[in-house]
C-alpha cells in the first residue's frame, strides 16, 4: 500500500527522527524514499534584490541536508533527493498530491509550552490538508 | 523492527477509524505487528442501569452493546494470522488512549483525522490532534 514516502527534511532533529522512522517504514512497505527540502525565500524574494550568493548559500544548505539524510538510508531503497523553494507547507503538500505520495513522515516541533500549540505550525497545516496519511514522528 | 512491534488502533465505529485500521493492517502485514485495538467509552456495561426507562434508545441504550458491537466490526475487519487484541477503557479518549500507549509500549498509533466539521482549519478530529501531541512515540493520521 505505502510505495511512495515523502520526508520533508529542514536539517532540525525532528526532521533526523523524521527520516530514521521512514527508513524503517520504507524497509517495512518496500518503498521509495523522497526528501525535499523547500528553501523558504519567498518573502526574500519579494524586495527582487536577492543575490547569486544567497541564493547559491541557501542551495547549498538545503544540498548538505538533503545528502546527509541521502547518506543514511541503506543500499537497496530507492531514494531521490528534491529541492524546492516558496512556501514550506504549500510546497509539500503540492509536491504529495504531483507525486502520488502515499504517506508523508515528519517530526512534530514540541517547542511550544502553550498546550495546544505543540505542534510545530507546518507539521499541524499538513495534518490537517494532507490528502494522504500523515505520520508525525516524536 | 521495534516501532512497529505492537500498533494501537483507537477505533470508535465511524468510517475513518475502518480506515485507521485498513492502514495498521496493511503495516501489520507487511512487517508482521501486532495490533491492539482499543474502545474508549465514557460509559460501559457496569455504568449501565437494570432499570426500564422511557428514554429512547439513542439516548439511553446499553453502552455495553455498543462496545461489543464496535470491538466485533474491527475484528471482522482483520484477516486471520494477524496477531491481536481487543481493549475498552471508560474515561475521556484522548487521554485514555495516550495512557493505553505508554502502559503497553506502543510506539506506533494510527488513528483517523475526522473531516467532520465544516469550518476549515478545525478539520482534524479534536482526539487525533490531542493524542498527536501527547503521544510519546509516532502517530500516523489517516484521511
């Protein structure tokens, strides 16, 4: 049933347990793996003056999360890497309902002391408009 | 395999929780998991009354059948070979739900995301999204 597992990363340890649980899902369900990263430069963006550097600093830091989470899955599960930009829960959802994502993996941020908004904001707007199942990993 | 070693289903009778537990049956066959399936009622057999009333019966029918009547569609539902067993706790579900994770070291939970209501933004069930942040370990919310 799961075949395709979509792991949004952003480097943070959720997004580590992230990927480790999907690992093990992917082992489980026989999947492929998919991470993306979506640099959040869209506010940027709009002053039109970004510059070559930044954005070549901000590729690169989304190309060290997505090689690190790359480098942990073991040989014999298919895996991709994509990089994205804009929104981060628009993108992701965008990016599952395109690719026939069949279950999104990723971490709650468990940051808030409010109760009610332990959730990170991205994590609980995915739960909630996500087509597919969702899996918020601690 | 420790993750998915025991799943908890918190099933309720409604359409979404057939689905929760499509999901932890597929998981479970994939990787060979047990399932716990777990009833939460504010009221049981024992809170039932003997007494005749003239109540109608969707105000005040036994809660006892009605647990028997959920627990037994969840058991139709999973196919032989699969390792499982049936629970009901009385109290408030996401709490009771939470607390039947850590007694039983439940890592996974899968539960259903109720598309009830019809203001945006209060989509998710109000016990998935409690049980999403009490939970210790991961939960899967189905659609």
């Amino acid at each position: 049933m799961v075949k395709e597992i979509l792991i949004p990363v952003d480097g943070s340890e959720g997004s580590d347990r992230a990927v480790a649980q999907a690992i093990t899902m992917a082992e489980v369900c026989e999947a492929k793996l998919n991470f993306l990263y979506v640099a959040n430069i869209n506010q940027l963006a709009i002053n039109a003056c970004l510059s070559d550097a930044i954005l070549e600093a901000v590729t690169k830091a989304g190309n060290v999360i997505l090689d690190r989470a790359m480098d942990l899955v073991p040989s014999g599960i298919e895996k991709e890497a994509f990089s994205e930009t804009g929104s981060p829960a628009v993108v992701i959802l965008e990016f599952a309902a395109n690719n026939d994502i069949d279950l999104i993996v990723m971490g709650s941020r468990g940051l808030g002391i409010v109760k009610g908004v332990l959730l990170g904001s991205v994590s609980q707007y995915i739960v909630e408009q996500a087509k597919c199942p969702v899996m918020v990993v601690k | 395999m420790g993750m998915f070693a025991r799943i908890l289903v918190p099933v309720d009778g409604s359409d979404g929780s057939g689905r929760a537990l499509d999901t932890a049956v597929a998981i479970s066959e994939a990787c060979g998991a047990a399932l716990d399936i777990l009833y939460v009622s504010y009221f049981n057999s024992d809170t039932d009354e003997d007494m005749d009333t003239w109540l109608p019966d969707f105000v005040a029918a036994p809660a006892g059948d009605e647990i028997h009547t959920v627990l037994e569609q969840a058991r139709r539902r999973i196919p032989e070979g699969i390792e499982v067993e049936f629970h009901q706790r009385i109290g408030k579900p996401a709490k009771q739900i939470v607390e039947f994770s850590k007694e039983n070291g439940n890592e996974t939970i899968v539960i259903c995301g109720r598309g009830l209501d019809v203001v945006r933004g209060f989509l998710l069930g109000s016990v998935s999204q409690e049980v999403m942040e009490a939970a210790l370990g991961a939960v899967i919310v189905v659609k």
